[in-house]
C-alpha cells in the first residue's frame, strides 16, 4: 500500500521529485504485472497440459485401448443397413451325425384326434433331431505292473522297466499337464482357479507346485518349436517388433516380441533397450527390415537392420497434436498418410508398383507439409528446462514434427517397398493377450515363471497364426513328437 501521508506530501514537491515519484511508481507497477503475467503464462501451460493428459485416449494418443474407461467410442458405422453377416461369408451350422452315439424312440401310442389306439400301427417314417452334448468327464487310471523274476542260473531278481516318465506309485499324466498349459496361458486362468477347476471335473484337484512342474516341463520340452520360430523370424524379409512392461515379483520386467503372420517368438528380460533386445537372439543378426514404434533402442549402430515405422502411432499422435494445439499441419500429414496408404493397397491388390511420379509427389507434400508445421509448432509455449544436462525442451507437436523430419524414409517405406506393412499392429495384438495375463494375474511370483509363460504363449500364438489345434499340439510336444508343418 502507498502512504496517503507520502502522497500528500509529495504533491507539494517540485516537479522533479513528483516526477521521480512516478516513474517509480510505473516501474513498481511494471515489475509486478510482469511477474504476475508471466505466473499467468505458466498457470495458462500447466493447464492445458493438464488438459491434454485428460484428453488423451487411445484414439489420439499412445494409450492403450484398456485405459479408456467406459467411454463410449465414436460408432463410425452408418445407422440402418443389412444386418447378420457379411455378403459372400461361408456361415457355420451343426450338422447331423451319421453314427450318433445313442438313438431314443419316441414311440406313438395314441392318435391325437380321436384318442384311438395305435400300438399295433407300424409307423410309416421317423423324424429326426440330435441333440450334441458334452459327457462328463473322467480320469482314466492306468495301471503299469512290473514283472519281477528270478534267474534260474545267477539266482538274481531283476524287474521289468517301467515307461519313461512313470516315476512315482502314483502321478498324474500327460493330460493334466497339457490341460494345465492350455489353461493357463491360452485361457489366462490362474493356478489356483485351474486346480479348482480339475477338481470340479474330475474330483482331482493338483497341487499348485505340482501345476508349476508341469509348466516348466512344457517349457523344456517347447525348446525345439521355440527354435525353430526363431529360425523362421531370421529368415523373413519383414519382422514386427514390440516390448510392453510386466510385472515380476515388486520388479518391472519387459516382455520382447519378434512376430510375422507366421511366427511369435516372446523374451523376457529387466532391459527394455538394447540389452533386452539382443536377449530374443534375432535382433542382434537379423538383416531385413523391423516395423516398430519410434523407441530410441532400435536405432543404436549395433543393429543392422532396416527401419519401417509404425504409421498408426504417428496417425494418433497427429489427431491429439489437432486436437489439444489446433495446428493444421498434423490434419494434413494424417490426411496424406491414410490417402497414401490406400493408393499402395489399391495398388499391391492389383500387383503393381506405385509409380515412380506418383511416390515423388506423396514425398513432396510430406516435405510441404512439415515445412508449414516448423512454422507452427515453433510458436508452441514450452515448459522451462529442469535440468542443466540434456536437450532442450520442445512441445509435443516439435517433437512429433521432429520425428517426421528425422525418419522419412522408414514412416514412408511402405510407399516403395510392396512387402513393408503401414502399421505394427501384428506385433500388438500378440503382446494383447499377454497383457490380460497380466492383468488377471497381477504379477508373476519370478522371472522364470514369466519366461516360462512367455514361451508357451509364444508357442501357442504360432499354433493359431498356423490353424493348428492348440490342446492336441500341446500334447504333442510333451511326447516328443509335435512337428510344425
């Protein structure tokens, strides 16, 4: 507050000291809106960062499907229309069985018009309906007998070997192992839901270190399919590449993926980067070229092989930088994105190359493009540095921008190379159930429960990439037998 006293006096001073007074004032004045605008500012930028987080959703962003809540996601299919299903798809339908199991009369013994006897009437036809069931189902015990004899000419007693694996006076076989792998990394169950579950069928019921043993002999016995996946992936021109965080015990661990339409192959290690990578044994030699997200980690000189990115990463990205900061160069690179990828699939469904003039025109846009955002994103507020080590601090659009400037040729790839895929959707939806594994489980109790899941689930995502059944090749592969084809 200013003295009314000082004020008054001042007012009787000469023009010079009231006008020192003045100017004093108005740089007081000055100072403070200053400090105050500039508090504005950073509350103005707190706050719509706060309001970007809000906004963000697996539609303009990174996010997950799963972290949107109940909201309710825009339809954009157009109301009315044929209902059922789609023109020209084969349908399924129960047919009848030829050999039914159990045939039932249903015998006529009394005419329903006129209450007349019929016993004796022979019947003219039947007509028929089959109903399908499931039996209940029961454990088949099998019992091995070793013979012991004597030998009449050493006097010794020997004893007949019993099969490989009968072990104990009693055990469970085969079947309960397999059942326990398909359950639990098919299914998602836990272990203890799984024991309640064979003893609800089978009045059975394992224990859960028993459950864990038959875990980790798939896990051995898988070694072989594991491999040969591995070999597969080395030889594709085009792998898709992905990692997700997981739970071990109180760690954070990453689940790797290396993935075709073919093969899925799942590593488990403490390191998202490099050092994680390199575990799954394929990045480390592989040579064609990897479809993945922007994660520094596959850029590193140790790694030989070529880069496609994922362009439905960049498509999110986009919509929230129009979204949140209302710049016009994100809209036009979604839009040219998505155009160009319908004139490539337009093209490889009819087995042509695009066009040399056609691929310089889309790059020309793509650099017109960026050069309006440079203009735009450069006048975006950005949050002070907090530290004195390290870049400088850019908004997202600069950021997003800079990626585009950065990695041309890999987000454009797709373009010139009819084999690249425009998206790592591939490698997402083989990492999706994995993650409801986790979600159902919570964490698991060690790492090598996780890589033991890891690669049962991987073996499992191949088998149905292949149409192969999952519970007979289960079984298979703990007999020594299975085989890819």
């Amino acid at each position: 507050m200013i003295d009314k006293k000082l004020i008054k006096q001042i007012s009787h001073s000469d023009p010079e000291t009231i006008e020192a007074f003045i100017t004093s004032l108005v740089d007081q004045f000055t100072a403070t809106i200053e400090q105050y605008t500039a508090k504005i500012e950073k509350l103005e930028n707190r706050i719509k960062d706060l309001e970007r987080q809000l906004g963000q959703n697996s539609r303009n962003s990174s996010k997950p499907p799963s972290s949107d809540g109940f909201r309710k996601p825009t339809n954009s299919r157009q109301p009315g229309g044929k209902k059922g299903a789609p023109k020209g798809h084969d349908g399924h339908t129960l047919l009848f069985s030829e050999a039914p199991d159990h045939v039932v009369h249903q015998t006529l013994s009394v005419c329903g018009a006129c209450q007349a006897s019929l016993e004796a009437v022979p019947p003219l036809d039947y007509e028929r309906r089959q109903v399908f069931d499931l039996p209940a189902p029961r454990v088949v015990v099998t019992e091995y007998r070793s013979e012991k004899k004597r030998c009449p000419h050493c006097r010794c007693t020997q004893r007949a070997l019993f099969p490989e694996g009968v072990n104990a006076a009693t055990q469970y076989g085969d079947g309960f192992a397999a059942w326990t792998a398909y359950l639990s990394a098919f299914q998602m169950i836990p272990l203890a839901r799984i024991g309640q579950l064979f003893a609800d069928l089978t009045r059975y019921r394992p224990s859960d270190a028993t459950l864990l043993s038959y875990l980790k002999v798939m896990h051995h016995r898988l070694a072989p399919a594991e491999q040969h996946a591995r070999e597969a992936l080395l030889k594709s021109d085009h792998l898709h590449c992905d990692e997700t965080g997981l739970r071990v015990q109180d760690h954070e661990h990453w689940l790797h993926t290396a993935s075709t339409a073919d093969y899925t192959l799942f590593t488990v290690h403490p390191s998202r980067g490099s050092v994680g990578m390199k575990a799954g044994e394929i990045l480390s030699t592989y040579t064609g070229t990897v479809m993945h997200d922007s994660y520094g980690a596959y850029f590193k000189d140790e790694f030989s092989f070529s880069h496609s990115l994922c362009c439905a990463h960049l498509l999110r990205e986009c919509q929230g930088i129009s979204e949140h900061d209302k710049h016009t160069w994100s809209t036009r690179m979604k839009t040219l994105l998505q155009e160009s990828w319908k004139t490539a699939s337009d093209h490889r469904k009819r087995g042509e190359p695009l066009r040399q003039e056609h691929i310089q025109q889309m790059q020309q846009q793509y650099d017109e493009i960026l050069k309006q955002g440079e203009l735009e994103w450069s006048k975006d507020p950005v949050r002070p540095k907090t530290g004195p080590r390290g870049r400088k601090t850019k908004s997202k659009a600069a950021n997003l921008g800079q990626r585009f400037l950065s990695y041309k040729d890999a987000i454009l790839r797709f373009l010139y190379d009819a084999k690249a895929p425009f998206d790592n959707n591939q490698a997402e939806r083989d990492i999706r159930m994995v993650k409801v594994k986790d979600k159902v489980s919570g964490c698991f109790r060690t790492e090598q429960g996780a890589k033991v899941f890891a690669r049962v689930r991987g073996f499992i995502s191949t088998l149905l990439k292949q149409q192969l059944p999952v519970l007979s090749s289960l079984s298979a592969a703990l007999r020594g037998t299975f085989t890819f084809g």
